[in-house]
C-alpha cells in the first residue's frame, strides 16, 4: 500500500482545512512545471497555515524551474516563495499536493507519510489518499481553495496579492475566464474582481504569448481536420500552455463555414480541450461534456467551453475503441473526438416551438405531478419589480425581468425556473413554511449593478433565504413519452434549448399539449406518477 492511502477507501471522502491543522509542519506541493493555476492554489493554502502559526513551504519538482515569463513574473511580483526542489527527503508531517493527485505522473515524487490531495481534475480512484477535495466539475482549482478558505473564515478579499493570484488562476484555467463551469467559479470570479491589483493583472495578462506559441498556434490552424457535413473541424496542436487553445479556437470559430469547433493539446497528465460553438443547435458547454463523458470532464459557457480528458481514462477509451494501444494521447485524443462527435452530431432531434414538428401527445401516457413539496419565492420581494436579475445555478446564469405576478420555483433536484401568479397558484398549494435547499449550489440571485457594487450582500441574494415550500395541486398532469433519442427542443422563451438524452421524458401540459418540454428522467421518477 502507498503510503498514506487506503485502496478500500470510497473515492470523494472529503477534508476541511481544519481538519488538517492537526499537522504542524506542512508542505504544500504542485504539479512538475506548475501554471498559474497550481501556484495561486498553493499560495492560497500557504498564507491560511502561515496564519494558523504552522511550519509551511510550497514546492514543485520535475524537470527544471518555472521559466515561462508570465509565471516568472506572477513569481517575483506576488512574493509567492514558491521552491524548486527534487530531493528525496521524506516528508514527515503532511504533504498536501494541490491541482494535482500524489502518486501521478506529473506530480514529483515525495515519500510522504501523511497525503492529502486538493485538485479540479477527474480523480482515478485508486489513486486517492483518504484525505481529499476533489471538485472535478470546477473550473480551476483556486476556486477550491478560495471556497475552502472562506469556509474557515479566513477572506482571500482581504489580501490583495492573494485575490489577484487566484483570479489569474481562474484566469488562465479557463480560457481567459471563457470557458468557466461551474457557478463557484463565476462567485469567485465577481468577488475578487474589484479586489485584486489590477496593475499587477494587466502585467500579467499581457505576458502570455511567446513568439514560439504563436508558431503552436500557427502550425495547428494549417492542419485543421474539417468535417464539411456538419460544420465541425478539430485542431490538434503540440504541447502549449493551456491557455493557446483558446486563441486557435477562438480564430476557427470566425471561419465561415466552421460552425462548432474544438482544440486539443496533450499535457503530461491528460488532453486539454478548448471548445467554441456559434449555432444555437450547438451549445459549447454541452458538447464539450458530450466529448468528456466519461474520460475527464468539461463545460463553460454556451459559445465558449472547455475540456480535460485524464490520460488513463483516454488511454482504456482508446483501446476500447480501436484495440489498440495509445501511444500518443493528442492522437488517441483526436480520433475519440472524431468519432464522438460524429455520434453526436448525427444522432440527435430537434423540435422547435410553433413550428409544424412539434409532435403530438396527446395518445401518450398520462402523469400527474406526486405532492411533494418544492420551493417558491415572490420575486418582487427579493428586488423591486422593473429590477433585471440574474439567477446563478449550477446550469447557469439565467436572466429574468421581476415583475409584479413574478415567482421563482425551486424543483426536487435544485433546478429554478419562473412562474407568472396564474400558473402558480392553479397549480400549487403555497404555505408560509421554510424550504430546506438540499443541492450542491444554492441559488443566487444578482441584479445587474452586480458590476458597480461587487461584494456587497444587497447584489447577492441566496434564493434559499426567501424561498418557502409549496405543494403541488392533485391533477395536475402532463402528457410525456420517454426518449430513445438525444432531443433538443427550442422554446420561445429563452435562447438556449432544453436537452433531452435517452431515458429523459419529452412532455406537454394536458391543458397546453403544443408546448412541449423536457423533463430529466430523475426528476419525471421523483415528481410524476402514471395515472
């Protein structure tokens, strides 16, 4: 057994920087030839332990020192002491190894007798010590270590040098903040916007491209693999910093007849992904978690999106696939994309609101929603009505208007939606109740000055505070027939479409059978009965 790890373990026990301040001397350690991303993270937990009166030291291994000029840079101007070293010294309190996992290939080498792991990547179970925070659908892993940093009390606002540290992090794991996926991200994000040295940003932000990168670039758009069918191309380019993918896609994208693209390079631990799209039958962030599932993850935004495939996950895909063995991951990496993304794009439906493809349901079963309570909020008792807001989730930011019959729902796993007054009160039974949120992320909600007065609580609501619970009337009922296929369908009422997979229901109000919807197969099991 390695040492620190438990191979009967079950994978995403979690730890709490608290938990680990039983250690008095601690060693904070990135990946080989660490980004941004890693040295933010790990500076983040320096200064918290530094606080907390430990013995503590940030390290990296591999091959040789940080020489990429923005890193060097983000180094000197910060005052991050982080070391190069690759001695063999054993490591007797406790290792901490941040956007990386112990024991993986990029990772140095340390014996180590007490092994923590905080990291944003897809973890390999056998590789995990028992002490771990794995969020593997965050953007960057200082959104991590930030949440976690608050939830100790200790405010990455507070320290400029730090909040502009770790919002280069996200920075540059996400595209130049393009590609952010998950709602804690974009809570980072506007936290410490306003709260960082915006000279030292604008340095580094302007020291990222070498001339030799620009040859990368180059070199991947003259060799784009062009699928002329369905308008997608792939541009494999060789080893860069993440952050080039963003300009390659970025200019494939403005090619006429390219309508949805990816970009790959292969890094030491894995394939990362750079996705754009600009059809609104495409969404980016949903094709870049079509492409992952499974071997990494992805998503962002709906235009702009990312990915990251983990080398052995890709590597077993590949042999399935082919039989073969992956001796070059941004090869194996290209023909995986290839073959899902044929998948993808030729085994779908589309259905578009008002038009003469909306089928009938009407000789569908019948379900009628179960009574179990869900949650509910008056809008205008969040914000005044005439307010523009926008509700972050877990699926995204969406806009809304609050007007007077305005009312916020929350279903039984978490997602939010709008009602006018009519709809919910024939359809529901509202109490005075408090609704207890169970989800990963509650709900916020921001109004649109969320730019001018960043941080300051009146901009940022929780949903949750205001939401009490309601209970859906008996007869309330839908015509549904599950799916066998992927379907999209495009309502009139928001830019983005509602996706359907195989086992998801495609529904229809029995008062309204021509609206037709989307309901995931988890919620149709948890709030629906046959009649």
């Amino acid at each position: 057994m390695v040492c620190g790890f438990d191979p009967d373990i079950e994978r995403g026990m979690k730890v709490d920087l608290g938990s680990l301040l039983q250690y008095d001397d601690i060693v904070i350690q990135g990946h080989d030839s660490p980004d941004a991303d890693a040295i933010a993270s790990a500076y983040g937990l320096y200064l918290f332990f530094k606080d907390k009166g430990k013995k503590v030291r940030m390290i990296y291994g591999g091959k040789g020192e940080v020489r990429k000029s923005n890193l060097v840079l983000m180094i000197k101007e910060l005052g991050i002491p982080m070391e190069y070293s690759t001695s063999e010294e054993e490591i007797t309190g406790l290792l901490l190894t941040v956007d990386c996992q112990y024991g993986e290939r990029n990772v140095q080498y340390f014996d180590a007798r007490n092994v923590a792991v905080i990291d944003h990547h897809k973890a390999i179970r056998e590789k995990l010590p028992e002490m771990n925070e794995v969020r593997d659908n965050y953007g960057a892993c200082a959104t991590i270590v930030w949440d976690m940093l608050k939830s100790e009390g200790f405010e990455p606002g507070d320290n400029a040098g730090l909040s502009t540290a770790l919002y280069y992090g996200l920075f540059m794991d996400t595209g130049k903040l393009q590609e952010i996926r998950h709602p804690k991200d974009k809570d980072m994000r506007d936290e410490l916007e306003f709260k960082l040295d915006r000279n030292i940003l604008t340095l580094l932000e302007n020291s990222n491209l070498s001339q030799e990168e620009l040859t990368i670039a180059g070199n991947a758009m003259s060799g784009v693999d062009y699928k002329n069918g369905n308008g997608f191309a792939i541009a494999e380019a060789e080893k860069c910093d993440p952050n080039i993918l963003g300009i390659i896609s970025d200019a494939l994208i403005e090619v006429d007849s390219i309508h949805s693209c990816i970009a790959l390079c292969a890094l030491d631990d894995g394939v990362k992904l750079s996705v754009r799209s600009c059809e609104k039958e495409t969404r980016a962030d949903e094709l870049a978690k079509f492409i992952t599932e499974g071997i990494g993850s992805g998503g962002g935004h709906m235009r702009k999106s990312g990915g990251f495939m983990v080398n052995d996950l890709l590597a077993e895909e590949y042999h399935r696939l082919t039989g073969s063995e992956a001796e070059d991951m941004a090869v194996a990496a290209h023909q995986i994309i290839k073959k899902r993304a044929e998948d993808y794009f030729n085994n779908q439906d589309y259905i578009y609101d008002g038009s003469d493809n909306v089928p009938d349901l009407t000789n569908e079963k019948v379900y009628q929603k179960k009574c179990l309570p869900i949650g509910y909020a008056k809008a205008s008792d969040i914000y005044p009505v005439g307010t523009l807001v926008s509700v972050r989730t877990l699926e995204g930011d969406m806009p809304f208007m609050i007007k007077e019959d305005t009312y916020f729902m929350i279903g039984v796993e978490g997602e939010v939606y709008k009602n006018d007054e009519d709809y919910f009160l024939s359809h529901n039974n509202p109490t005075d109740e408090p609704y207890i949120y169970k989800g990963e992320y509650a709900p916020t909600v921001h109004t649109a000055v969320q730019a001018i007065t960043v941080g300051d609580e009146e901009t940022n609501k929780s949903l949750k505070d205001y939401a009490k619970t309601c209970y859906p009337k008996s007869g309330s009922c839908v015509y549904a027939k599950e799916l066998t296929r992927r379907t999209k369908v495009f309502v009139s009422w928001s830019e983005n479409y509602m996706l359907g997979n195989p086992g998801d229901f495609l529904a229809a109000r029995k008062e309204n059978p021509k609206n037709v919807y989307i309901i995931n197969k988890d919620i149709m099991a948890k709030s629906y009965e046959p009649v």
